[in-house]
C-alpha cells in the first residue's frame, strides 16, 4: 500500500511540474522601412525581447547610430571601414566567423584594438534554426569564441547575430540561457553581393532617407560600395548631430 501510494505522489509531482517548450518554428528577421522615424517591432516577433533581442535604441529623443558589420571574409574593404571608423574615433560591432579570425587575424585583433567590439556570428554560418538542442547550439558559439581567444588572447563580448537573420524562438531562449544578447538591426539594404553593388549615391541617398534615432545599422564590410560612402555617410551624420554608440549602451550592459 505505501509503495501504491509512494508511486501515485511521484506521478503527482512530475505532473505538476511546469513543462517548458519553446517554439521551434524558424523566421528570417526583417525589419519595415519607416523613413526617418522609428521603426516598428513586427508583431510575430515581439517574443525577442523577452529573450534579450534587440533591434533598435527605444529612445525617440537620442540621436543615436549603431554601425554593425556582418563580416564572412576580408577582401581589402574591411580595412577600409575601419580605417574610417578610426578616423571618425568611432567603433561598430562586427560579427565575424571562424575562418575570418583564422585567416585575418592581425586584422581581427585590430578590430578590438582599435576599441570595435568583435562579436559572435557562429562558426560555420550555419542555419541556426535547424539546431534544436543546447548544446549544439552552444558548440557553434563557444567554438567561435576558443578561435578568436586562440588566436588574438581576447575574450569575445557576448553579443550574438544569427547567420542570414534566422532565428526561431528556441534558438533566441538558448542564446539568452547561454549569457547573449541577440542583436538584429532596425535599417539594412541590399549591400552584400559583390557582383551586383548598389551605385554610391544612390545607397547614401536610401541610407539618410531612412536615417533615424536609435538605429542599428547592418552593412557588409566587404562591400565597394559601403567602403567607398561610409566616410560621406559618418560625415552628413555628424552634421545632423548624432553620435555613434555601442553594443554596450544598445542592450543596457556594462562592458
């Protein structure tokens, strides 16, 4: 009888225990053009702030920009932007792989020495949303970070961006269960392939149109076009009187 009774108290227990589950279902981020205003959270995916997403500075009043740099390789342009990043004495976040460290990394401790905040892209620029267990999905972020301590000595800040914007709410819950900040962009344009670069000015005229407070910024590093305006770009923006903060400052964290 008691051994009946030990049993039933047992099942009762694990039955009142809350099951956690996370949706599995995969999104590429987007976010909507909203001229110079700010832009608004898409409905489907107001779940990313609860897991420490972010995608916009909130404050209507700051003029404020935050450069980020999705960066796979190096093909003299990188240099270029952060050369002009110094010139400005500004930073930006750049969001590196496994064989950009591996094959730039005088380039890569630069980055950091130059006070950018190198960050966390995966190692292997993978589908993210495929990975449904922690520790693979752990094993893609700390393998980026041993390569990038191996090679410059430096710990890597804990800002994640995932490849191609896909994401799924399990994916942002991990990240967040891992100790990241899941960074997204509220302006981006289509900058990334080499063979197709967007004429100069145009690109400068649809980046100012939609220039707003708080910004997060996603550009390609490896891009012509962006080596060629961001100077110009840095330059109109600090004549409309914003400044250039960092990741630190975005999410509310000290550094």
């Amino acid at each position: 009888m008691l051994k009946k009774l030990f049993c039933v108290l047992i099942i009762a227990i694990i039955l009142a225990v809350p099951s956690f589950s996370y949706d599995r279902t995969g999104y590429g981020w987007y976010c909507m053009r909203n001229g110079s205003a700010q832009p608004c959270l898409e409905p489907q995916f107001s779940f990313i702030e609860k897991y420490d997403g972010y995608f916009l500075d909130k404050k209507p009043e700051d003029k404020v920009i935050y450069l980020t740099f999705d960066a796979g390789y190096e093909n003299g342009n990188v240099a270029k932007i952060a050369d002009i990043l110094k010139k400005h004495k500004a930073t930006g976040a750049f969001f590196v792989l496994d064989n950009f460290i591996k094959k730039e990394s005088a380039l890569t401790r630069r980055l950091a020495e130059d006070g950018n905040l190198v960050c966390n892209h995966t190692a292997s620029h993978k589908d993210m949303t495929q990975i449904t267990d922690i520790e693979q999905f752990e094993a893609e972020l700390a393998a980026l970070e041993q390569t990038y301590n191996e090679y410059t000595g430096l710990s890597m800040p804990k800002f994640y961006r995932p490849p191609e914007g896909k994401f799924s709410e399990e994916n942002l819950a991990f990240a967040k269960k891992l100790g990241y900040k899941t960074v997204f962009w509220s302006l981006a344009y289509a900058d990334w392939d080499n063979n197709a670069q967007p004429d100069p000015e145009e690109a400068i005229e649809k980046l100012l149109d939609n220039t707003h407070n708080g910004m997060v910024l996603l550009l390609h590093p490896t891009s012509a076009t962006n080596a060629a305006i961001l100077d110009t770009l840095m330059c109109r923006w600090e004549q409309q009187g914003y400044r250039f903060g960092d990741l630190y400052e975005l999410c509310d964290d000290k550094a």
